[in-house]
C-alpha cells in the first residue's frame, strides 16, 4: 500500500534533492569536503596523527552547523546573529514607572473629584449640562 506522508503545516516541507537531504545539506557536505580533504592530504606527513583529525573535526564543524542545525525555526547563522545581538548589543529597554504613573492617576481623580465638589457648592453645576442632555 502507498503510504504518503503529509506535514502538519506546509511551511514544514522541506524539499529534498539526493538521498533526503536538501540543497542546504548537500552544500555543507561539499564544503566540509572541499575543505577536510586537502588539510587531510597534506597535513598527512605534516600533522601528528593524533592531532591530525581533531583538526579536521575542528574545520568542519561550522559546515555542519550550516547545514544541519536549525534552533526554534530559525537557521543556524539567524540564531548566531540575533544570539549576539541580544548579549552583545545595546538594547532598548522601556521604563515605565507604574507606582508613579498609578499614584499620579489617583491625585488626577481626586483632583478632578474636588473640583467637581467645589462646583456643585458654588451651584455651577448642572448635570443636564455635564451628560450632554441640553434640552430646550
């Protein structure tokens, strides 16, 4: 029986080019090769075998973090970027005095509500007048 498999949600497809990897994928293959290979040829007779290939595991790796790392949705080189620039840059932080701006709110309220206390004394007030309701 033929069996297809549907992602959740469309953004989710990848497209697959050789073997289920993506175009991404086989790009970081071909350059971690491109660049394993020569250091591995060369450095053959230059480099300790010990240290020889931790070097080449070294060079490597950004190739295959490239390729194959994605973290919360985003590419690898999207998640090093808004990394540092969110623990390398200034930020903009908005300050808000909530005690204050609540504090001044209810002197404002009292303020308005002595007002409103002094015009109905004086007999300035007219309730008509302050709903709107003006009826000849």
């Amino acid at each position: 029986m033929l069996e297809v498999k549907i992602p959740i949600e469309i953004q989710g497809y990848k497209s697959k080019v050789i073997a289920g990897l993506s175009l991404r994928q086989l790009i970081a293959i071909g350059g971690a090769l491109i660049t394993a290979l020569p250091i591995g040829v060369l450095g053959h007779n230059r480099i300790s075998s010990d240290i020889l290939p931790w070097f080449i595991i070294f060079v490597t790796i950004p190739w295959v973090l490239w390729g194959f790392i994605t973290f919360q949705g985003m590419k690898f080189e999207d998640y090093i970027r808004s990394w540092f620039a969110f623990n390398f840059l200034p930020q903009k932080r908005v300050y808000e005095d909530t005690d204050g701006s609540l504090l001044q709110a209810l002197h404002e309220e009292l303020l308005e509500e002595s007002i409103l206390q002094q015009r109905i004394e004086n007999g300035e007030y007219d309730d008509d007048q302050e709903e709107g309701n003006n009826y000849i």
